[in-house]
C-alpha cells in the first residue's frame, strides 16, 4: 500500500466536487473509506462537571480522519493518565463526511500504456475528512476546576496534531 500524502494536500477548504455525468450511476463517489474515529464521546459521560474547556478553529480548514483519531489518542491518554477516568467528559465534535480523492499518476517503464492521465482524472477514494470553518468548536473537555490545567495541557496537545490555528477557551457552565 502506498504512505499517506501530506495533509498540505487536503487541508485548504474549497467547494466539493461532484462528478456531474450523463449517467446517474457514474455521478457518484463509489466505495468510500471507514472512517479511523473509533469513538467521539470519551470519559465519565454521566456526571455533570463545572467547567468546559473548548478548542476553536481560527482559520477554515479540512481536517482528516487519521488527524482526528491521533489528537483523540493523544488527549484522552493524557487526561486519563493525569486526572483519571472518571473525572472528565471529552467529546470531539467534527465528523468527516468529505471524501479525499487522488488521481496517481504512474511512474517507470511502460507506465505510459494504462494511464489515463488527466483525461480521465476523477480520482478513487483514499480518506475522510472533517470540513471545519473558522470559530468552529473541534472539541471540549467537561472537568472539575482542579482540573482545568491538566485540561488545557492536553488540549494543547491536540492542536499540534492539526494544520490549524486554534485558540483553547475555559467556560463556567
């Protein structure tokens, strides 16, 4: 299987594309991914926590699955490691319905005879991505208030996961 392009890629926010054909069956994007999310809601989902500590997108932006599920490792790792299990509510709020496409030019000898090239350039279905606009909250930690730093320390480290900007906001419910 071939290593994943960079994100650079994928991350500028542009209008989708929908192949537009004459016939109703080639109009559609075929054999979409599974998406690599395995869980949106993490943490105590019962109790109710004071305090709310956000990330919010400063810019617009595609975020991918696997960016995703790396920041949710990352964080929920952190806080369980940090503050334990029972003691926050983590959510993560974007889903990806955008499908990622490429168009693989090949490379060598004889590679000439079965590319198409752009003529035919739609491209097959390789990932998922989340369409995030600017001011968009990505996800938010419900804790206590002795918690709030360990809160925004693995925030933090979510942010370094994706191709955006953001800013961490605490909340008093």
């Amino acid at each position: 299987m071939a290593r994943l392009r960079k994100a650079v890629a994928y991350r500028k926010l542009e209008r989708p594309y929908t192949r537009k054909s004459r016939k109703r069956e080639k109009s559609y994007v075929r054999g979409a991914p599974n998406s690599k999310i395995v869980m949106f809601d993490m943490g105590n989902r019962s109790a109710k926590f004071p305090y709310r500590v956000k990330l919010i997108s400063k810019n617009n932006v595609q975020i991918r699955h696997n960016a995703l599920e790396s920041a949710r490792i990352a964080v929920n790792k952190q806080l369980s490691n940090k503050i334990g299990e029972n003691n926050y509510y983590f959510k993560i709020k974007p889903f990806p319905h955008h499908i990622l496409r490429e168009n693989p030019l090949a490379a060598g000898a004889g590679a000439d005879r079965f590319q198409t090239g752009m003529s035919h350039a739609f491209g097959k279905p390789i990932g998922l991505a989340a369409r995030v606009k600017k001011g968009q909250e990505l996800m938010y930690i419900d804790v206590n208030e002795k918690s709030i730093d360990f809160a925004k320390q693995a925030i933090k480290q979510a942010v370094y996961k994706f191709p955006l900007q953001g800013t961490i906001e605490v909340v008093k419910k």
